[in-house]
C-alpha cells in the first residue's frame, strides 16, 4: 500500500514495491535543519525500526543550510537509514554533492545519481545485499 504525507517542503512516499522510501522536495525549496528532523520523525512514523533505504529527489532544491548537512549526516544512523539515493539535476550537482558526501561523513552508504531509475536499482541492489 502506497503512502503518502505532506512535509514543509516535500512530499514522503511510501514504495512498497521496491521497498524504499522516497522524499520528493519541492521546486525552489530552500533546507533547513528543522527540515531534516522533521523528515527522520515522520520516516520513523512510516517505517519504525525497520531498515530505511532512501531515494531523496533533490532536483528542486535550491539550497540546504551547512546545518541541514551536518544534522543529515549525523542523525541518519538514529533513524534507521541503511542507503540513500540522492537524486540531482546534472554531473556538475553530481561532482559537488560527492564532495559534500565526502566532508560530511555518513555511517551508511550514500550515492548521487541524475537518473531516478539507475537511483531505485542501486537502492534495491544495497537491500538484497543486506539479505532483505
């Protein structure tokens, strides 16, 4: 069963058949740390301590707060983050989110992709991995 709930600035959805969530941010969206608590909250409510294997849809953002980077890498492991897809506009995103990637230290694997399909595939790939 699909889910769908309305955050500040972005849409979570519940894919079941994938077995991911996915957060869907708003065009010309601007993040907060606030943003980012908000959204570990509400994926708790959706997935519990089950393991969370994230496809976040960036390609509307217009920026995110040095805050809502470092809350985003410290707080995922909390909230039972295993993987997460980053979805991005171009290469260029592609090349400065990874150095993003590299300054903010994640306890679980993070990728950018400028492809939704490739994204969801790798997301699948971390799940089977993990035996789930």
């Amino acid at each position: 069963m699909k889910k769908e709930v309305r955050l500040k600035k972005s849409w979570l959805i519940t894919d079941e058949a994938n077995g991911i969530l996915i957060q869907r941010m708003d065009e010309g969206s601007y993040l907060e740390a606030q943003d980012s608590y908000d959204c570990f909250e509400q994926c708790f409510q959706l997935k519990g301590t089950k393991p969370i294997y994230f496809l976040s849809d960036m390609r509307g953002v217009k920026g995110i707060s040095k805050e809502a980077r470092k809350v985003t890498a410290a707080d995922a492991k909390d909230a039972n983050f295993y993987a997460v897809a980053a979805l991005i506009n171009s290469g260029v995103s592609k090349i400065l989110g990874n150095f993003m990637i590299r300054l903010n230290k994640h306890p679980h694997p993070v990728k950018m992709f400028t492809n939704e399909a490739e994204a969801i595939a790798w997301l699948k790939k971390q799940r089977e991995a993990a035996g789930l």
